[in-house]
C-alpha cells in the first residue's frame, strides 16, 4: 500500500523548522484541526498529548508516529511532516527525529488504528523510502514520494 493512499496532500509538510517536540505536537493539531474542523484544536492536542504520556511514539531511526484517538470523527486522518533539522523526541533508540507521521483515530476503533499503524511503521522501515522523504523539500515533493 502506498501512503498516499492515507494520507492527502494538505496533510504533507516537507522541511518545516521547528525546534521542539511539543512545537511539532501543536502544529500537527493545527494540521489536523483544519481537516476536521468540527473539532476544537485543543482536543486533538490533548488526545496526542495523552498518547505521548503513556510513552514516546519516537520509533527509533530519527521517526515518530504521533497518535491519538477522538471522539466524533468518523475516520482516520494521517499526516506526515518531515522537519529540516532532526530534534529530541525521547525516541526508543535516544536519537533525534526530523519525520514524524500523525494519525488521528476515531475513538473505538482499535482494530483500523493498528492496521493503519502497521502500515505506515512497515513502510517506514524502509531506510531509502526514509531517506527520500528527508530529501524532500517541498510539500509537492514529499507527496510524491508517498504516492511511490
């Protein structure tokens, strides 16, 4: 399965610049708050928030995968930020991440958010598909590496 198939292309930042794990949590609400709009930005950062307290979603190899459940969404929406310098995410592996893939589930469903989640760590695993995400410099970019 190709990313692109997940994920739209407004929800594709390439070589953004932020300088802190919280900076990129906010701005993935942000991201994700104006896809669905019905729901308060605050909410959605809280739901990411929630998930980092459990444990980091730093995955190791300079990737994180950001996640949280809502209520009153009726599918997932993932987004995927590549930042141009790599920051310190409490990542598994201690090293920093500069890619990040946020997904918002909808509340209850376990089942898809596993699915969806395997999928996007599976293609992530990929050290040349991860490479050319970094490569990437503009949103358009980014996209078509996600459509390969």
């Amino acid at each position: 399965m190709k990313l692109s198939e997940l994920i739209s292309k407004d929800c594709t930042k390439a070589a953004v610049l932020f300088t802190s794990k919280k900076r990129v949590l906010e701005y993935l609400s942000e991201l994700a708050q104006q896809q669905l709009p019905e729901v308060d930005q605050h909410e959605i950062l809280d739901a990411l928030l929630a998930r980092e307290k459990l444990g980091s979603t730093g995955i190791g190899k300079g990737v994180a995968l950001p996640h949280g459940r809502l209520i009153g969404i009726d599918k997932p929406l993932v987004m995927i930020l590549t930042n141009q310098e790599a920051i310190d995410y409490d990542a598994i592996d201690n090293r920093p991440v500069d890619v990040f893939v946020g997904l918002i589930v909808p509340e209850g469903e376990h089942q898809s958010h596993l699915k969806t989640l395997a999928t996007i760590a599976d293609k992530l695993r990929d050290k040349e598909y991860c490479r050319r995400l970094r490569h990437a410099q503009t949103d358009e970019e980014l996209f078509e590496v996600l459509d390969s």
